[in-house]
C-alpha cells in the first residue's frame, strides 16, 4: 500500500462500502461492517465482536480531522441514526479506492497497532529465522536460536517451550499474519521433541 490505512479511514470506507453517498446509513452498520473490515481493530479483545466505542471514537477522530467528509442525522430525541459521506468524502475514498478493495478482498490488512500483541509480532519480525522463512528461504532451526525467539533457555522444559509459542501463535492471530503462524507451525513440525512431554 503507498500509504497506512488508519482506523479512521477505515470508518470512512466502510461508510461509502454501504452506499453511504447520496443517502443516509445506519450508524450499527457502519460499526459493523468497520470490524468486517478490520476485526482485530474494530472488535472485543477476546470475543469475535464487534467492539461499539473503538468504532464510535474512530468516528469522532474522523470528524475531528476531516470534518467536511461526513454528514449525519438525527431522530426526534437528538440521537444519532445514520450517516452518509458529503462529495469531499466520497471523492477521497474513490483517490485511495484500489487500496480499501485490497482491504476488503483479504489481500492486505489493517491489523491493530496499539495491542500488546502488536509489540510481540514486531519484535518477531526483527528476526533472521522469521524474515527468512516469509521470504521463501530454507531456514535451518537451531535449538539456541529457536530459545532466543522464543525467549526461553534451550534446557527449559517442554511446557515453558510449548507456552512461549503459543504465545507468539496468539498474537499472530491477533495481528491476521497467517505467514507468522504457519513459520510457528513449521518450528513445531521439524523440532517436535523440543515440545513434548511436561
């Protein structure tokens, strides 16, 4: 992608994805299909949900920056019923269109940045073994170095070594980065003794 998908442009895509130009749509669709869009940053941290107020303050921080790009309505308590994105909205989400279809179609992702997850799995990126293995490489497991990445001693017994990495699977499910879990899937299959046993 030529530039980072926030939260909030996400908030505005979501709202032209539901034909939010020239008519007004519903406020829980629009939060609804944010987290369609992006799970791990529109939903609950440990529930496969939608999570109400991350959408609703990536509202206000789309407000906040580019407050000529939604308009809203109200019903007859003053509550807030739907939105729809004014010309400048649409004609900034048609400019970056290619990028949010690639979002939308599973190609690339908008994975959380602020999660604690998201600190392990840039942490793993800075690896030899991980950045070699995603490019395609052959990689060669050494027990020290595999302890290294998983943060543990090479004599640690088994259950410390079967934690750490399903600790490192977790955030990569977190994160939606298949490849992480499949290179921890593949550590697991070509050294299977390291995590057997207590």
């Amino acid at each position: 992608m030529s530039k980072k998908i926030t939260s909030p442009d996400i908030f505005a895509y979501a709202v032209y994805r539901l034909q939010g130009a020239g008519q007004f749509v519903d406020i829980e669709e629009v939060y609804m299909e944010c987290w369609r869009l992006s799970p791990s940053r529109f939903g609950l941290r440990k529930y496969q949900h939608p999570n109400t107020e991350v959408a609703a303050k990536e509202e206000r921080h789309l407000k906040k920056n580019h407050p000529d790009f939604i308009l809203k309505t109200q019903d007859k308590r003053g509550m807030q019923r739907g939105m729809q994105l004014t010309a400048k909205g649409v004609t900034w989400v048609r400019e970056r269109l290619a990028e949010f279809e690639r979002l939308a179609a599973g190609e690339t992702k908008a994975p959380a940045t602020t999660r604690a997850s998201f600190k392990v799995i840039s942490g793993l990126m800075k690896n030899g073994l991980v950045r070699a293995f995603i490019v395609g490489k052959e990689v060669q497991l050494g027990k020290v170095e595999v302890a290294d990445l998983l943060n543990c001693a090479p004599d640690s017994p088994p259950s410390v070594w079967q934690q750490r990495i399903a600790t490192l699977r977790s955030a990569a499910v977190d994160n939606e980065r298949p490849d992480l879990v499949q290179f921890l899937e593949y550590v697991e299959r070509s050294q299977p003794e390291w995590f057997i046993g207590r």
